[in-house]
C-alpha cells in the first residue's frame, strides 16, 4: 500500500472548497483575539463620538456655569462665570437698596423734613425746623374781631374782663424759633388802637411763652403781666391751650387761625387769671427779628 502524504491531503481538501480565504487562519485567530479589523475601526469610531460627545457637554457645563461633573473630570462653574455671576448679583442687590431708599415711604411725625418750597411752608412743620410759618400765620389780622373769649381777673388797676384775645409770635419767622404770644384786650379797650406789638398803654394781660411752632398747642405755667397805661403787674396762671380752629392752609381774613383754651389761676392768688378764650391770629402783635 502506498504512503499518502499528508500535505497533499490537504491541497486536495482546500481545492475542494470554493470559498476558502486566502489569509492564513492563524491571521485570523489573531485579528478575533485583538480586536483589530472592521469591528475595531467601528469600535473606534463609534468611541471618537462619545468622546466628543463628552467634550462637547463639558465644554457646554463650563460656559454655561453648570456645577454637575463631566466624564473629563472638571466640574463647577470657571473663573469668568463666577465673576460674572457674582457682579450681576451685586449689580442687583445694590440696584434693589437704591430702589427701596428712594421710595421708602414718609409721614408726618417721621423726624424727615418733606420740603415744600410754596408760599405755605412745609407740608410737615413739626419736621422741619427750619422752614417758614405757614402762610396764615405770617400776615393778616380780622378787623372787627371781639372774639368769644371770657378771662377775668383782679390786678391793682381794677377788675380786667378780657373778652377779646389775639395769638402772634416772637422770633425769627420759622419754624425752629417763632414763640408764641397771647394778648387779652379788656372790654374798654379799643381794639383797633391796641393792635401793636408792645399794647402796653392799654389795660391788657399779655404771655410770652417759650413754645416754638411746634408747640403752640401746650399746657404749662407761664408768668405774664397785666398792664395799664404803661404800669405793669406780674402774675402767674396755668394756659392751657387745647386747640385750634379756622384756616391754617391758606391765608383768609373771614377765617382767620385760632387758638381755643384756658386760663386757670394758681397759688391761690386773687389777682390771677381765669377762664376761657378764642384767640384769632393778628400779625399787628408779630415781634420779629431780623439778623443782622
């Protein structure tokens, strides 16, 4: 029997197959086991996208100031995004604190002066010491004017009936020194004739008050004095002043300012004071003072 060789067996077995590959096999075994060939260069294609994709996103994050981490390992907002964030948010809060300063709401008896540079002084006089009376209490004086009032008393001179009383002020015409006055006419007096700032030849009782504009309306003992024909008594008496009536807006001589209240004796003494009156404003008794 003759000897068969065997690679002539296998010649004969590969000529029968008509697809056999013209690369060894064992090119092929090695390609599988490395992961070369077609599916590794679509392996790598399809991972050159997910790194861009992931480049992108985080190129993406750090821009937009994102905080989340990517798959490349930054994370939190960059440099210029912080910045930028932190101004606009300073921006922001300043522009909210210049808002609410500027609108914050003011009211009478607030301590703030809200100027009003009209004839009528300050919309708030008790805020502000330093602006003008008001208009009505600057200029005029009711001609005619007996008043309601009813202050009696007993000086050296004979019994005095006040049954007409005036208000004016001493000072510099604001707000911050204007002190009140008070002027109680008797009976017998000629009020027209009267009307001057120092009436003290006619028989009158007078108060100067330390009470600015602000407060006019006070209760307190004073020390004023009767005067008669240029003789003069002291005495004192409890004013109460409780409040006011006519216009103290715009200046009207049929509705002039007053001020309402009472006159209370003290220390028992005989001589003194009592009783009510309705004192209207009259400029004739002003004493102002001018700077030099």
């Amino acid at each position: 029997m003759p000897t068969t060789r065997p690679w002539l067996a296998l010649a004969a077995l590969c000529a029968s197959v008509t697809a056999c590959s013209s690369r060894p096999i064992t090119d092929d075994l090695i390609d599988s086991a490395t992961g070369s060939g077609s599916s590794a260069t679509e392996t790598g294609a399809s991972g050159s996208t997910v790194t861009a994709a992931t480049t992108s996103a985080t190129t993406s994050a750090s821009t937009s100031g994102a905080s989340s981490e990517s798959s490349s390992g930054s994370s939190g907002p960059s440099t210029a995004t912080a910045t930028a964030t932190s101004a606009s948010t300073t921006s922001s809060s300043t522009t909210s604190s210049s808002s609410s300063s500027t609108t914050a709401p003011s009211f009478c008896g607030d301590g703030t002066c809200d100027f009003d540079f009209g004839e009528d002084g300050c919309n708030c006089p008790n805020d502000c010491f330093w602006c003008a009376l008001p208009a009505p209490v600057t200029w005029g004086c009711p001609r005619g004017w007996l008043g309601g009032s009813s202050v009696v008393g007993a000086p050296t001179f004979g019994p005095f009936v006040g049954s007409t009383a005036f208000f004016a002020w001493e000072g510099m015409g604001d707000t911050s020194w204007s002190e009140l006055r008070l002027f109680f006419l008797d009976a017998s007096v000629d009020v027209e004739a009267a009307k001057q700032p120092w009436p003290d030849e006619h028989f009158v009782l007078r108060f100067n008050t330390p009470w600015d504009y602000a407060d006019w309306q006070s209760t307190g003992e004073l020390v004023g004095y009767y005067a008669r024909e240029w003789a003069t008594q002291d005495v004192s008496a409890l004013v109460e002043i409780t409040g006011r009536a006519g216009n103290w807006e715009v200046s009207d001589p049929n509705d002039p300012p007053r001020l309402l209240g009472w006159i209370y004796g003290v220390d028992d003494d005989p001589s003194a004071p009592h009783g009510p009156f309705d004192a209207a404003f009259c400029d004739a008794f002003v004493s102002q003072i001018i700077p030099e």
